[in-house]
C-alpha cells in the first residue's frame, strides 16, 4: 500500500475535549479573606480584612458573570462574601456595645465620686483618684489612712471642683452631660465625660460643669477599677447640646 494509499488516523470530534474553564483568582483571594475575617473580633484595625472580602468577592462576582459560563468560582465568591459580611458588622457591632457599656461604667463611677463629696465624705472621693493598687482595702482603712496623712486630703479638697461641691452638698443635682472622647491607653481604658452640675441660688437656678477624666483598670485578678484621675470645673460645652438623661438628678446617698 502506498503512501498516499494509507488511511488517515481518525481525529476525535471536538466533542471529545473538554472545555477548558479557568478558575477566577479574585474568588480564591476573596475567599481567604473571608477566612482570616472572624479577626475582625481581636481589633478596629482588623475590619480591615472583612472590608477588602467585601470588595474583593463582589469583584470577582462581576468578573465570572462578565465570562459566564466560562469562569469559575462563584461559590467561592459567595462563601468568602457572606464571610467578610457576617463577621465584619460582628466585630464593628461588638466594639460599639463595648464602648457603651464601658461609658456606662464610667458613669456609675462618676456618680459614686460626686455622691461621696455630696455626702460630705471627701476621703472617699479622694480614695477613687489614687491608682487601684493602691487604695486602701475598704472605706474604714480611707478614713484611718487619710486621718494619719491629712495633708494629702487637705490638698484635695482645695481644688476647686471639689471645693464648690462639698459646699453644695445635697443642694447639688448633677446630670451626665456626654462622654468626649474614650480608648485604650497603655495598660488602662480612659474616657472623659462632662457632667452638668445645677443649684440654686437666692432663688435662681445656676449650673455650671465638671469635666472628668476617668481611667479603667484590669487588675491581676481579671477584676476591674475606675479611677478619676482629674477633675476641673472650666469645662464650656458646646450651647448645642442638651444633658443626657437616664441617670438620677441628684447622687444617690452612700454610707461610709
């Protein structure tokens, strides 16, 4: 048989090869971030990962529409966008109810400093602005320790917030007022919240403010302290804002 005689080998019908269909690499980039976005949880600065889920996997959405039916990925896409979507508004949702319930704290804690120069008990509003470690073990060791060191309390009381509320005593009604600012600094939680203290005099309402800055502490035992580590009466809030309300008028009374 010559060559030209030969039977041809038989090609396979295109039928026979299967397409070829590429995976879209911004669904795989996506989808780990969606993995890594629970992270979102440990820090603010972590939403970053959920937010560049968000945008990667929308991204490769639209690329394997665009190369439908030819690119794939798009459960990829969807689980690493659903990731980056729960797990984002979690960690921004948890850092707000945080941040709320630790203003709510300091605001107990104001109260109980302005409740103990009401009730005429200065050693223990001083008490609350020394370091947790160091204060003394209950209200009675306050009273001996500041007692045998007066000079220290003397001090305290001149300053001048101080001074004008121990005058006031009951007379006083104090109204939380706002919280301006509050985070993390070292080894403490600080915020400083302004407070709208009102009375009257000869016959007149007045009512000036006390800015304080208090600071949280973790102590070894996994317990918490609030500390007021200042307060001033010089504070001029904005005339656009109104007192917030939810807290008692007048600090409630609390024994020695």
């Amino acid at each position: 048989m010559s060559v030209d005689q030969q039977i041809p080998m038989r090609q396979p019908p295109p039928t026979d090869v299967a397409d070829y269909h590429p995976l879209s690499g911004a669904a795989v980039v996506g989808l780990i971030l969606g993995i890594l976005a629970p992270t979102a949880m440990l820090h603010p600065l972590m939403w970053l990962l959920p937010a560049a889920g968000v945008a990667v996997n929308l991204l490769a959405l639209r690329q394997i529409a665009h190369n439908a039916p030819h690119m794939l990925g798009r459960k990829a896409a969807w689980a690493g966008l659903l990731l980056s979507l729960c797990f984002g508004t979690a960690g921004v949702s948890e850092w707000l109810v945080q941040r709320a319930l630790i203003r709510r704290e300091a605001r107990e804690a104001a109260l109980t400093w302005f409740s103990h120069l009401a009730d005429d008990q200065p050693h223990l509003a001083y008490w609350m602005t020394t370091f947790p470690p160091y204060q003394p073990a209950d209200a009675n060791a306050a009273s001996e320790f500041y007692r045998d060191n007066p000079e220290q309390l003397e001090a305290f009381v001149e300053r001048p917030p101080v001074r004008t509320l121990l005058a006031l005593g009951r007379k006083a009604r104090v109204h939380y007022y706002g919280t301006d600012g509050q985070g993390p600094i070292d080894d403490r939680y600080q915020i400083y919240q302004v407070y709208a203290v009102t009375h009257e005099e000869a016959g007149e309402k007045k009512t000036f403010f006390v800015g304080l800055e208090l600071q949280r502490f973790t102590l070894r035992d996994g317990q918490t302290a609030w500390r007021v580590a200042s307060a001033t009466d010089d504070v001029v809030p904005e005339e656009s804002a109104q007192p917030q309300g939810g807290d008692s008028p007048t600090p409630p009374s609390r024994g020695a």
